[in-house]
C-alpha cells in the first residue's frame, strides 16, 4: 500500500490556507467572529501559517451545545480560526484517501451527498426482498483514537503532517460516555483508551468515513455484497437471501469489534422490503417515498419560525427564499406534489403590511 510523505508543504502553503478560509466561511460571512478574523485577514492567515510551520499550534476550546432533532446530540463548534486549519488539512489529505473509498459511500462527500443516497436506496429496495439496515450506537464518541491513528497512518508518513492530526484528534473535547467492553478487555480498558470525537468539525466527519473505510470493503469484498451502501454509520445491505443477511449480520457484528464498535441492538433489523424503509428523513415503499411525519412536523414548525422571524425583520426576504427554497428541493426528492401543494398554497407571509404568497 502507498504511504504519503512530504505533505506538509502543500498543507502550509499560504494560498492553501488563504483558499481554506474561503471555505470554511461559506454560509457563515456576516457572523461575528468571521467578520473579526476577516478585518484582519491578512495577518490571521499568516499567524495560522507561522504556527504551523513552527509546530506551536494549538487547538482552542470547543463551544457546546445539544441538539434534540432529530436526536439528541452534543455539537462541538471550533473557533473559527481552527476551521480554516482544518479545511488546510483536509485540502490535502482528503483526496489521498477519497480514492480508496468505496463509490456507495455517501457522506461528507463531493459530488454524493443525501440524495444521491436516497436514489441509491430506493433502487436497492425495489430490487430486493430483504434489507439488513443498521447503525452504530454512538458512532462519534465511540470512535476509538489509537484505531484512528494507525488507519491514517496506513496512507500517511509526512511525520509533520501526523503531527497536525495528532493534535487535532487529540484534542478532541469530552464525548457522551460510550464504555463497552470487548474481547480481551479488562476492568479498566474502556477507561483507558482516548475516544470520540466532536460532531461539528470537518476533520470529524473525515475522520468518521476513514474510519469505516475498511468496514465498508469488508462487506464488498469478503461478504460479497453487492448493494450495500452507507451514510455516516447508517449502512444497509439488501438481498433476496434472508439467511445470507442474518449470517452478515453476525460476521459484521464481529468485525465492528475490532474497531470497538457495536451496532445499535434496536435500530438494526432485517425485513422485507415490501414493508418500507425509514432512510435520510424519507420513508421508502416499493412503489412510493413519503416525507417521515416527524420531519413533516418539523418542517411545519420551522415554517412556523420564518415567518416570524420575516415578520420581525430578523431575515430578509432572500434568506427567507433561501430557506423555502432549499425545503422544497428536500420534498421533491419523495412523491410530494400534494403535500407541498397543501403546506405552501395558502402560506402567506408579512412584514411592514406587505404580504408575499409563496405561490406567487
């Protein structure tokens, strides 16, 4: 297998960090701490570039906070100058190992994404009779660091560079406690051994894919499966042989181990096909895709909050636009006509006795 050196000139490079701050301000130029490290532009992308180069970087605090929908989640947010260093890394390294990546894989991808996903599954589905769906209890802060560490170093042997991503991985802030036990564990060993990692960060969701990147060959390769895809830690194989499914499931099951992971014992079931699968927010039929009622009810109530928002002045009517806009590109991708026809009729809304129909 290859291994990569000499990377870090690249990683260092003033237009690589210039064009990583361009990045990692997308849909984020007017906040206030973007807008205070852009008046400084200049300086700031030198300062990251000198840290680097002389190896004083340090990662800052995480800011967090917990999300409910559509589960709870803590979400770690980086100083923004630590996401321009992130983005400069991952300018770099991302493509060494994106090569190696299996094409159903979708996630945190170029080019793929949710809902080249949900096609993706939909064929499956109507081509099957069975599906084994599953994902990974608390994948992120399940994920185990030393594991991590020797999988990027499979690729990777700029010693600077590991270093940059040593620091990042360690500096990881505390996750939701994920303590299992494995083969071979003792007492203390869940304890000992450094894992999770912040949802929030680009390097994060990098990580998360290279992660199960041999998983995912594992189940191409040595099981055989030829629909199979995954998204995140959600993954499902898809058969006519339901026998063939259930001894995946063991095999899986037993290679997960080895990266200290353990799939969800709720959320991850065999079944036929011909009664639906939830995936990405949609519910998939053989013959139809229907919008999750929980995300309709969500949807409803965000609908809810831009117009008051509009109302009061607190966004414009293009961020307004922005944001219907977005949702109804998400419903086209089920069998929506007459629902979209019945939520965005008769939505009306009003700011400074101006009234805008969405129909309009």
């Amino acid at each position: 297998m290859k291994r990569y050196n000499n990377l870090w000139s690249q990683i260092t490079d003033f237009k690589n960090i210039f064009q990583a701050a361009r990045q990692a301000q997308r849909g984020k130029r007017f906040r206030d701490n973007v807008l205070e490290f852009n008046y400084n532009l200049e300086s700031e992308l030198i300062a990251i570039q000198e840290e680097l180069t002389l190896k004083t970087y340090l990662p800052g605090e995480y800011s967090t906070f917990q999300i409910v929908e559509p589960k709870k989640r803590m979400i770690s947010a980086a100083p923004y100058r630590d996401r321009v260093v992130h983005h400069s890394l991952c300018n770099i390294i991302m493509p060494i190992f994106e090569r190696s990546f299996i094409y159903d894989s979708y996630a945190n991808r170029l080019g793929f994404g949710t809902h080249k996903a949900l096609r993706r599954f939909t064929g499956f589905l109507r081509s099957s009779r069975y599906v084994f769906q599953a994902d990974i209890q608390k994948y992120f802060p399940s994920i185990d660091h030393a594991i991590l560490k020797d999988l990027v170093r499979q690729k990777i042997k700029c010693k600077d560079t590991l270093w940059l991503i040593d620091k990042i991985i360690d500096g990881s802030n505390e996750q939701e406690s994920a303590n299992y036990y494995f083969a071979g564990d003792d007492l203390f060993t869940p304890y000992e051994r450094r894992r999770g990692l912040p949802i929030g960060n680009l390097t994060s969701q990098f990580f998360a894919n290279l992660y199960l990147n041999n998983f995912d060959h594992f189940v191409k390769e040595n099981l055989k499966a030829t629909k199979y895809l995954r998204y995140v830690d959600d993954f499902a194989i898809f058969s006519n042989d339901k026998y063939y499914l259930e001894q995946a499931r063991l095999k899986i099951s037993e290679f997960l181990s080895t990266l200290r992971l353990k799939i969800h014992p709720i959320k991850s079931q065999i079944f036929e096909t011909k009664h639906g699968a939830t995936f990405l927010g949609f519910r998939v039929f053989p013959n139809h895709i229907r919008v999750k009622s929980e995300n309709l009810r969500r949807a409803r109530r965000r609908l809810r909050g831009l117009q008051e928002a509009f109302s009061n002045g607190e966004i414009t009517f293009y961020q307004l636009s922005q944001s219907i806009c977005s949702w109804i590109a998400h419903l086209e991708h089920g069998d929506t006509w007459r629902l979209r026809e019945q939520i965005f009729d008769k939505l009306i809304f009003v700011q400074d006795k101006k009234l805008i129909n969405t129909t309009n």
